[in-house]
C-alpha cells in the first residue's frame, strides 16, 4: 500500500514538474515548484516506512524547512521586481 | 486501526493526485492555486496521519507531528505570499465579480 502512495506521489510531482515548464507566467512556475517541494516532503516520508528507515524522516523535515524559506525568497525577488517595474512606468508618464 | 491506517493513506494517495490533475488542467493560475492547495492541505493530513498510525507510539511519531505542523503553517503562508504578489504583478483573476459583469454588459 506504501507503493501506491508513493506512485500517486511520483505522478503528481510529474504533474507538477509539467506545469513548471508550461506555466505561461512566473508565478505558475513557483506554485508548481512549491508543490513539487510539498509532494518532496510526502514522498521522503513515505520512503522512510516503505524501506523501514526512520531517518529519513529528518531529511522531510530539514526539505520542508528549505522549500517554505526558497519560496518565500523568490516570491519577494518578484514582488519588488514588479513594484520596481510599475514605479519605472509611473516616473515615464 | 491497521485498515484506518490504509484508508487514510488511500485517500491521502488519492486526493495528491487529483490535486496534480487540477494543478495541471485548470484554467489560471488562482484556480490552480486552489486545487494545489488541496494536495497541500488535505493530501498531507491524510498521508501523514495514515503513517503515524503505522508508526505507533514512537520518535518517529513526534517528528512526523512537527513535519505535519509545519507544513500546515507554511503552505497558506507561502499560497498567500504567492497570491498576493500575483496580485500586485497584475493578474486579474478569471471569474469576474457580480459588479465587472454588470458593468461589461
């Protein structure tokens, strides 16, 4: 049953993975990027039961803090990458 | 509690996947927000919970625990900072509102 876990899992990271390369804006690609982290965390957790080795359930921890602080640093590039933009566009007119 | 355990992970197993469909297939990208919360939230809970009644009584428990608790506080922070920026980059969602329809008319 830990098998077909970890298949739904593998799938929905494909998924997601497809989405990331045809997110027509940014922000389509960081939501599938955060997903793919989130589907990671289940994924590592899974493995840990599915070949009897509770350790790996330190590395879903560490992967889990990791994916929240990249995202959230992506997301502020953007942010002040589009506040910068629409201020260059209010001093043009 | 062994069969509870493989229910959950079952349904676990298949809302993550049918989170990743919606992820896929939907039309914007707040849509596609919403059916990857979906994986996120519910999908998480269940697997992991359906784990933690495999695991027993154990270390492996209280990690599993705060591994739950943390992704439960960051994923709605980061699907908000990622809306919001969306927002002020200037997507407009899809559905329009009560009021843009009636002024379109």
């Amino acid at each position: 049953m830990y098998y077909a876990v970890t298949i739904a899992t593998l799938v929905t990271m494909a998924l997601a993975l497809l989405r990331a390369v045809l997110g027509p804006s940014v922000y389509d690609r960081v939501l599938a990027v955060n997903m793919l982290g989130t589907k990671t965390v289940l994924l590592l957790s899974v493995i840990a039961f599915l070949y009897g080795r509770p350790d790996f359930l330190d590395l879903a921890l560490a992967y889990a803090l990791i994916n929240f602080i990249g995202v959230l640093a992506v997301l502020e590039f953007f942010r002040s990458r589009a506040l910068r933009r629409s201020a260059e566009r209010g001093a043009r007119q | 509690m062994d069969t509870l355990s493989w229910v959950l992970l079952t349904l676990g197993g298949f809302s993550v996947f049918v989170g990743g469909i919606g992820a896929l297939r939907m039309p914007d990208l707040y849509t596609r927000m919403h059916a990857a919360s979906v994986t996120d939230s519910l999908g998480a809970i269940l697997v992991l919970v359906g784990i933690m009644l495999q695991a027993g009584w154990s270390l492996a428990t209280i990690k599993l625990i705060a591994i739950l608790l943390f992704l439960l506080l960051t994923s709605p922070t980061s699907s908000n900072a990622l809306a919001s920026a969306a927002l002020l980059a200037g997507t407009r969602p899809f559905a329009e509102t009560p009021q843009e329809q009636e002024k379109s008319k």
